[in-house]
C-alpha cells in the first residue's frame, strides 16, 4: 500500500521539504535576532530562501512531465481572497515597510510572508500527492518536535544552565512557555491521533520503538503543559482529539460491528486520557481561576490581556474599518487606542507590539475585508468537513489510511484555529497551518473529488506546444528573476540586522566600532528608524562624557557641540523613517531636553516633539509629565502645573506627577498644598527626595526646627546629600546656631572645594 516510487529527483524536493518543515520550529540565528520565540525574522527569512526553490523546482518536473504545473486545490479562492485583502491593507498602512517585510520586535504575518506560505501551499497542494510522501513529512515534523521537548525537559531540569549559548539559542527557537504549550498542544495532538490510529488498524504503521517513544514524548509533554497552564493549550487538545476518537469510532463502528467488544478502552487509553486531563483543567480554570478564554487576563510574558486587546480592536475598527492600519502595526494601534483604564494594571508602562488573539489582530491590522478573508477560509474549511461527515457512506468506502489522513488533519486544523482566536499566532504556527491545509485538501480531493475537473488555471502550464512552452518558459524566467530581487533586499536587510545586533553587543567595549556597525546596519536598511535611535542616543551619550570626563578648562567645546548636532540629525532621522512611532518622538524630545542649555530653541523643541508622542499615545501620563518637567525647568510653573494635574487625571496614582506637581507648588509658594501631596507619597516614594522637599517648604515657611528635623532624615539616609547639607546649616543659620551652620557649610565645602559662593559663607562665619 505504501510502496509507491519516488524518483531521484522528487526525493531531493522531499529532503529538502522534509529539512524546512524540521528545521523551521528550531531555526534560530542568535546573533542576529531581534526577539525571543517562534516569530522572529529568522525564520521568516528561511521561509523566504526555500520554499520559492521548492515551487520552482517541482514546477519544473511536472512541466517536463508534461503534466499540470498547477492545481489549485479546495481553497484556492479564499485564500486568494484572503491575500487580496492583505494586500490592500499592506498598501494602506501606516508603516509600509513592516506591513511587507515585517515587524522589527514582532513578525506575525507580512505580506511578502503570506504570499511565500501560499506558495508553499501550492506547493504542497501538487507535491504531496502520495500516501507515502506524507507520511515522510509527518514523520520529520514529529521528530523535529521532540527535539523541542527535550530541549525544554534539559532547560527546565537545569542540566544545562552552564550552557549559556544552548539555553539563549532554545528560547530564541521556541520563545515564551505559553508559545511553547500551544505548539506542543498541536504536536500532542498529531502524535495522539496517530496512535489511536495505529491501535484502531487505519493503516498508520508504527514501529514498536516508535510508538514507545511518542508515549513517552507525549508524557514529558503533559507535564511541561501543567507547568504552563495555558487555557488555550487545553481548548486545543480536547477539541483535537475529542472530534478525531468520535469520528474514527463512528468510522469503525460502521466497518466492524463487533469493534466495541475488543478491548476497546486499551486501544483509546492515551488519546482518552489526555481528552480527561485537558477537561478537568479547562473546567478547573474557568471556574475556580476565573480564566474564560477570552475575558480579561493579565498576560504571563508580559502580553497583553484581551480586554484591552478588545478595546483597542474596537477604537481601530471605528476609525479604519475597511483595510486597518497595516500588517504588523499593532503596535501604533495599541499606542493610539489603549484605554486610560489600562494605566491601573501592572503593566501599564509597557508598549505592547502583539495581539493575545490573531482574530483581534486581524481586525485591527486589515480591518473588515482581512477579517472576511479569514472567515471566509475558516468557513471553507468547516463545510468540507461538514461535508466529510454528511458523505460519510462515500468516505467510509476510501482507502484506510486516506480516512486517517482526513481525519488527522481535520483535527489538527481545528486545533490550530482554536489557537488563532484565543491566541497570538507566530510563524511556525502559520506555517503547520498552511501545511496542514494543503494536506487536507489533498486527500479530501483524493476521496470525496477523484477527478478534479481540468480549467484554464490547470492546463495553462502543460507542455504541449511551442506557444505554451514559451508561456512557461517566460514565467520561469520572470519568477526566478523576481525571487533573486525579492532574496537579495531580504539579505540585505538580515545584514543590517546583524551589524545592529553587533553593535548593540560591542557598545560597551568599543563604542566606535559599535558606531561603525549601527551606521553600515542604517545604510543596508535606513527604513528602520531603530537604527537612527540607536546612533542618536550614543551620539547624546558620547557629548556628555566628554563633558564629564574633563575639566572644566579643558572642554573641546566644539566636540561637544558635534556630538549634540550628530544626536539631534539622527533623532531626526528616526522621526522621517517612523513618523507614526511614539518611541521616536519620545526619543528626539529627550535630546532635546538634554541639551537645552546648549542650544537657545531646544526646549521648546522638546515639548513640540513630546506633544506629537502624546497625541499618538494619548493615554500616556509619562509624555503629559515630562512636558510638565520642561516647563518647570524653564519657570513656566503655571504650564507646568496644569501638564502635571492633566497626567494626574489620566493616571491619579502617578507617583513621578504627584511628586513633581508638590515641587511646583512649592515654588509658586503654594505650601500646603504641596505638604498634602509629599504625605501622600511618604512610604511609596524615594523617601531622600521627599524629606528634602518638605524640609525645602518648612525652611521657606521659616519653620526651621522642622526644616532641620527633614534635612537630618535626609542626611541619616544620604550623607553626601550636598543640597541637604546646604539647606541644614542654612537653617542653623537662620536660628542663630553658627557653629553647627559652619560645621555643615564645612562638610558641603568638602563635597564642592570649587564653589566660591561657600567659601564666603564659612569665611562670614568665622568672623
């Protein structure tokens, strides 16, 4: 049954599909990776390299076979569908360039992506033709996976914490626990199934080694799907398995009326057992831990909950409701629509750049027609199964493991569309989904469609004359021409990413070199405004130690000043390549700020840059407060005020606003009110700076015995507390006791042996 040959040159596609689909799960490139976990550019650009050849090269046989290059397979036009609304909303975004290539910090689904995954599925969808073909790549999906378990099993057990490169290289692979339990729950799944199929006689053959070893994979599985407790990974494995153990019972009910007497509880032992774990848990956690799917839910790994995730899908619909904002610019949406309410969790100062739930970022990044698309798949795909069981009379009569393979793929599907509602999809999830797609349709074709109906689509590539020869040939050369230009600009920007990931790491040991190398990652790829940030803050960075690191007489004035000029162009730059990036904004204002002294418009250029960051996170008390602060330091202290309390209405527990707004009040002699706001922070804020302040308030209050009490706390605490210091023999001062004011005015001369303005205060004690 399983003895169909393989050519020599069907076997080198084979090898090669068979590597991609093992490889992809542990694909990593520390070096140059941006992100933990199974959605960082690498693997998107392993994807880019093979699958194209992989297409390429069985288009070419089947052509010389003169057979039909292409067939379209079940759904072709949803997906077709699906890309045209991905495209249009690629096209409409608010960062072009991440919505093609893909996110610096995340990659979910860009379009050049999508466009290499659909091509992979009509790769699958023509190659995987034989019963043995998938049961070859099957089989080194498996394999792949256990390498993962394993990997986990030695991370966890602490058998390899002394190897720091196999540690950081795993989690770059496989990411968070939570991605990790998902995958795991659709591999349990697969590997489940597979035995039961083995044990109800489907044709599945297992060695006795092999089936040994899955059992026990799947068990270390169980445990590391505990650890993790991810309501998701459940959902997933009881769907999977419970539809797939009724379907084969139903199927072998109808061939073996006799089946139910034969130790049937042995056969279903495994799949049964996991069916009852993953139950129990799913009650366990919705009714005792209150975690129903898709209520709200503090992220582990520091991803978003879906009540806000909700939120925002919500205010980006309203405003863009037809194509979105863009592939991957969760991250502008999230800035632009968290609610205020979100201030209160306790993640609050964190951009997230990912969705928890792929339906909710499809709604936000593509809108209406991307959410469509998807549906439009998804419902596809449940009416052929729908179809599967109302013909099951005609399915039941195909061959035994044809009905495996329907059955397994079906369940598997299901349980990777769980994971795209109630969870953030990555690359290789993406990719098992389309694999899995295209190998469902291949045998529901092969089942329930034995002759599928020739079109122009199908026959358009079959070598038959001189015309059509030059068609193909002319496609050929178009498409080899465009993947090598498609391939080269996805190098170059892999390079850039290594010189920036080079740099990063050199910064510390040599920082021109670290320069040279961010500089060279700009130049391959100046559309990542990352880049220019980083360069901007080491330029601002290398101006300040110059200015520390020499004495006053001595300063080249004029480096300085080079340094600050190179900072505030790259700073700049940022904001061209990122115009709808907060961090941006946020990162020019800063420099700004820093060198306001320096240069006469620079603090009004800061609040100018500081009120675009804010109109772009709205809801973000930092950027309202750090305003606040540059008011304040130029004696706007009405202006200041008012940014402080507007920060404090968005966020009443603020603790650098409040601290802040007491400081203002107090200079515009305010007292009181600046006294109730340092209480409220007493025990909750760095205690130093509140003493300090509240001694400054009693010493202008001239309630000097509780102003000297204040700067002795803060002495107590901080010794070399310069200004305290100063402040306490000023107030000793002011009640007459000289002798401890110039044993304190001493004590800050020590600290300051060049201040003039002390000298003349001890010399006026002494007299």
């Amino acid at each position: 049954m399983l003895k169909e040959k393989i050519n020599w040159s069907e076997k080198i596609i084979l090898y090669a599909c068979q590597g991609l689909v093992a490889l992809l799960p542990l694909f990593f490139l520390p070096w140059t990776s941006s992100r933990l976990g199974m959605d960082n550019f690498n693997k998107q650009l392993l994807l880019w390299l093979v699958v194209p050849i992989l297409f390429f090269w069985q288009s070419w046989q089947k052509y010389h076979k003169k057979q039909p290059v292409l067939k379209r397979g079940l759904f072709f036009w949803p997906i077709f569908f699906w890309g045209t609304a991905l495209f249009l909303s690629a096209v409409a975004s608010v960062d072009k360039f991440s919505s093609f290539w893909g996110g610096y910090t995340t990659t979910v689904l860009p379009l050049f992506t999508f466009f290499v995954l659909v091509l992979f599925y009509l790769f699958s969808i023509n190659f995987f033709d034989s019963q043995k073909k998938i049961i070859i790549v099957v089989k080194s999906l498996i394999v792949s996976y256990w390498i993962v378990v394993l990997g986990a099993v030695f991370i966890f057990s602490g058998a390899l914490s002394s190897s720091v490169f196999f540690t950081d290289s795993f989690k770059l692979a496989v990411g968070s626990l939570e991605e990790l339990s998902v995958y795991i729950a659709i591999m349990c799944s697969l590997q489940l199934i597979i035995i039961l199929g083995f044990n109800l006689q489907f044709g599945f053959i297992l060695e006795k080694w092999q089936k040994i070893v899955i059992k026990v994979i799947v068990a270390v599985s169980l445990m590391i799907l505990l650890v993790a407790n991810f309501i998701t990974a459940w959902l997933i494995l009881f769907f999977s398995l419970t539809i797939s153990l009724v379907w084969l019972l139903f199927f072998k009910n109808k061939s073996d009326s006799n089946f139910f007497d034969q130790g049937l509880l042995k056969k279903i032992f495994w799949p049964l057992l996991f069916i009852v774990i993953s139950f129990v848990f799913l009650i366990f956690n919705i009714f005792y831990f209150d975690q129903a799917p898709l209520e709200r839910r503090f992220a582990q790994n520091l991803r978003l909950d879906y009540g806000s995730a909700r939120q925002v899908a919500l205010e980006a619909f309203k405003h863009k409701p037809i194509v979105g904002s863009g592939l991957e610019t969760f991250g502008y949406n999230y800035s632009l629509w968290h609610g205020q309410d979100f201030n209160y969790s306790d993640f609050w100062d964190i951009r997230f750049d990912k969705s928890p739930s792929y339906v909710l970022e499809i709604i936000i990044v593509s809108g209406l027609f991307g959410l469509f698309g998807w549906v439009f798949l998804v419902s596809y795909f449940f009416y052929f199964l729908c179809k599967n069981i109302s013909d099951y009379k005609k399915t039941a009569e195909a061959d035994n493991i044809d009905l495996f393979f329907l059955v397994l793929f079906s369940a598997v599907l299901l349980g990777i569309i769980i994971g795209q509602i109630f969870f953030a999809v990555n690359i290789v999830l993406l990719f098992l989904f389309f694999l899995f797609l295209s190998l469902y349709a291949t045998t529901f074709t092969k089942i329930l469609v034995p002759e599928e109906k020739s079109s122009f689509f199908t026959q358009l590539f079959v070598k038959k004359d001189r015309f059509k020869n030059n068609i193909f040939t002319t496609a050929i050369v178009v498409f080899i021409f465009s993947w090598l230009i498609f391939i080269g600009f996805g190098l170059k920007y892999w390079a850039a990413n290594f010189y920036y990931q080079k740099g990063v790491k050199t910064a510390a040991i040599n920082s021109n070199k670290a320069v040279e190398r961010i500089k060279k990652a700009f130049v391959l790829n100046p559309q990542r405004h990352e880049y220019s940030i980083a360069l901007s803050k080491f330029y601002l960075n290398k101006g300040r130690e110059i200015l520390n690191s020499q004495n006053n007489g001595s300063i080249n004035l004029n480096e300085v000043q080079l340094s600050f000029e190179q900072s505030i162009d790259w700073g700049q730059e940022a904001i061209i390549r990122g115009r709808k990036s907060v961090v941006a904004y946020e990162n020019l204002s800063k420099i700004y700020r820093d060198v306001g002294i320096y240069l006469a418009a620079a603090n009004n250029l800061a609040i100018e840059t500081l009120e675009i960051a804010a109109s772009l996170e709205p809801s973000n008390p930092v950027l309202i407060t750090e305003i606040g602060k540059i008011y304040f330091s130029t004696g706007q202290l009405d202006k200041a005020v008012e940014a402080y309390n507007e920060a404090l209405a968005l966020k009443d527990d603020y603790i650098d606003a409040k601290f802040n707004l007491a400081k203002a009040e107090c200079e515009r002699g305010k007292y009181n009110e600046a006294l109730a706001l340092l209480e409220d922070l007493e025990g909750i804020y760095d205690p130093i700076s509140i003493f300090y302040e509240e001694g400054r308030i009693f010493f202008n209050q001239k309630r000097y015995d509780a102003a000297i009490a204040k700067f002795k706390q803060v002495i107590s605490l901080s010794p070399n507390h310069s200004n305290a210091l100063y402040s306490l023999a000023s107030a000793f001062q002011a009640v007459g006791e000289k002798q401890q004011a110039l044993h304190y005015f001493k004590k800050v001369e020590l600290l300051n042996p060049d201040n003039q303005e002390i000298r003349n205060k001890i010399n006026e004690l002494e007299k």
